[in-house]
C-alpha cells in the first residue's frame, strides 16, 4: 500500500466540461504523496470516460450507480489510502501552489481538522471571498469549548467540507460519513459531527479552494423544496443533538445553536420562493424552529431575528429576498 500523505476524493457526475480543470488544477502543481480518488456516480454524459483517462499509478477511478455526491464521497472514503483527506468537487478546482504548504503541513501535524481558505469564482474571471473569515490564531491549540464559541461569531457557518482537511484516522475512529438521503447541503451535517468528535483543529490561512460561481444546472443555483430540506435536517440534527426540550444540553450546545440559527436564515429567505403545500411545509417548520434564532451571534443573524420580531416570518422573508435580490445584481453586474 502507497503512503500518501493526502487523498482528494473527487465525486464526478455529468461534469464533463469541468473535469479536466478541475483534475488538472491538482496536476499542475507539485503533487507528490498526493491520491486522488475519481468516484463516477453514474454519469451519462462523457464523465465516466474522462474519468477512466487519467487512471494511473496515484489515480483510483471508481465506477458506480448513482447514489448521490454523500455516496460518491464515502466510496471514496473507504478507498482512500491518505493520512488526510480532501473533497474537491468536480467543477471547482483548487488555488495554484497550495498543495505544496498542505503536504509540509501534514508531516507536522496530529489534527483532526484543518480549516482552509476559499474563493468564488466566476465565468468572466471574477472572484470574491467565501467569507468564513477563520483566523489561525483562533483554531490552532484551542479547546473544543474555545473553537466552537469562535466560529459561533463567524459571518456564517463554516459547514464545507471542501474547505477543510480531515485526518483519515479520526474519520474511521468516530465512524464519520456522509448522510446517504440524498439531502442537499450533504456537508452541513458532516462537519458537525466532526466539529464536536475532535480533540485538535487548525487553521491555515492560504489560498485553497476555489468555487465556482453560476454554472447552469448546479443545484447550489436552484431553490426548491430540495434546497430547503438540507438545512432543515441539520436544524433537526443539531437541536437533537445539542438540547434537551429546547435548552442547550451544556455550552457547546449553546454555541452550536448558532450554527442553526445561521441556517435558519438561509431557508427563511428561502420560504419567499416557495409556493402552493411545499410553502405551507415550511412555514410550519419555520414557526416551530423559530426559537433557535435567539442563539444566533453573528450580525447577520441578529438582523435577522429583529426582522422577525418585528415583520412575522413571512414578512421578514419577503425583505430578504428583496436584500438578496439587489445583492445578486450587484455581484453580478460588477
């Protein structure tokens, strides 16, 4: 068995005209100790083939129906061979020279997760920060408690797993994988779990991940019932988790509500687009889960909680679609 320092597990599904770039982006740079693991979920477009293209020595190319990316990626889990593992979706691609500080920073290192930095970019050539805004000094050799009070103050919930690096062996120790319900926002949950099962975290704070923004057909470009389920789920998951009849089992707890709270606002915008019983599905929710935002740290949750307060769910859902609305034209049109 190969020692790699590092497996990216890439699930490829009719991705054909992203591919390339996106496998190449790892190619492209120094890359040695590196397994990159290409997982077809079924395509029906020329992926599959594509896929089978670039099969060689530290290549693994998996074949398989299609499950969904939560399939694709624990398939890949289980053929990783790496002391770490990335997630690198088949149309993003990863920033020009950083493999080489995440190989260095592996030889050195026992955590469990390491935070990475991200961008959006565009078709015109754009690009802007994800936003997470995670600074090392706040991560590296702090507690659970200190680590989750931190990033319960973030812009927003750093739920990615293409953002971060997780070390092999704790994945397998605490039985860590992706939810196969064929959810949206598979990765919200993921971390979670990871975020409260590890004992170490880092930070580092180079360019990593690069998303890529408006492409047709991509589920993160839609909004439907779908969309709004994922988010729904990890709100049920973490209140399970972390409360007991609605009060925070200990700390941690009350700071991992935060990350629900932030979720919250996302579907709450989201509740604008619906319509007809999918609408009145997730009203109900929304009125039910309506007491998480009071554990919401960041600004943009405690907006959101006034709006509530003072317009009613459906009020404060219309001004954010209007709020999302002038914002998209403006990243757009810049």
């Amino acid at each position: 068995m190969a020692d790699y320092r590092l497996s990216i597990i890439i699930p490829v599904f009719n991705v054909e005209n992203y591919l390339r770039e996106c496998v190449e982006s790892v190619l492209n740079q120094p890359h040695n100790g590196c397994q990159i693991i290409l997982v077809d979920d079924g395509s029906t477009d020329g992926s599959g083939a594509l896929c089978d293209e670039y099969r060689g020595r530290d290549i693994c190319v998996i074949h398989q129906e299609n499950g969904g990316p939560s399939a694709a990626r624990n398939a890949g889990l289980e053929a990783a061979q790496g002391r770490y593992i990335a997630f690198l979706d088949a149309d993003d691609r990863i920033a020009q020279d950083s493999l080489s500080s995440i190989l260095q920073w592996i030889e050195g290192t026992a955590a469990d997760i390491c935070f990475m930095e991200a961008t959006f970019f565009y078709p015109d050539g754009r690009s802007n920060s994800l936003g997470d805004c995670i600074e090392q000094r706040h991560i590296r050799k702090k507690t659970r408690e200190e680590v989750f009070q931190y990033l319960s103050t973030r812009p927003k919930y750093p739920g990615s797993a293409c953002t971060k690096i997780f070390r092999k062996g704790f994945l397998t120790e605490h039985s860590l994988r992706f939810s196969e319900d064929r959810r949206s926002g598979e990765d919200l949950g993921f971390v979670f779990h990871c975020l409260l099962a590890a004992r170490e975290y880092d930070c580092l704070n180079i360019p990593y991940y690069e998303y890529r923004k408006n492409r047709e057909g991509s589920i993160t470009t839609q909004t439907n019932m779908m969309t709004f389920s994922g988010p729904k789920k990890f709100i049920e998951d973490v209140v399970e988790t972390a409360c007991d009849h609605q009060k925070p089992k200990n700390t941690i707890g009350q700071y991992a509500l935060g990350f629900a709270a932030y979720e919250y606002s996302i579907i709450l915008w989201e509740y604008s687009r619906l319509t007809g019983d999918d609408k009145r599905q997730a009203g109900e929710f929304l009125r039910e889960f309506r007491w998480v935002m009071q554990y919401g740290k960041n600004r943009k949750c405690r907006m959101v909680r006034r709006m509530v307060q003072s317009l009613g769910i459906s009020g404060a859902s219309g001004c954010l679609d209007v709020y999302m609305t002038i914002r998209q034209s403006k990243l757009t049109s810049k």
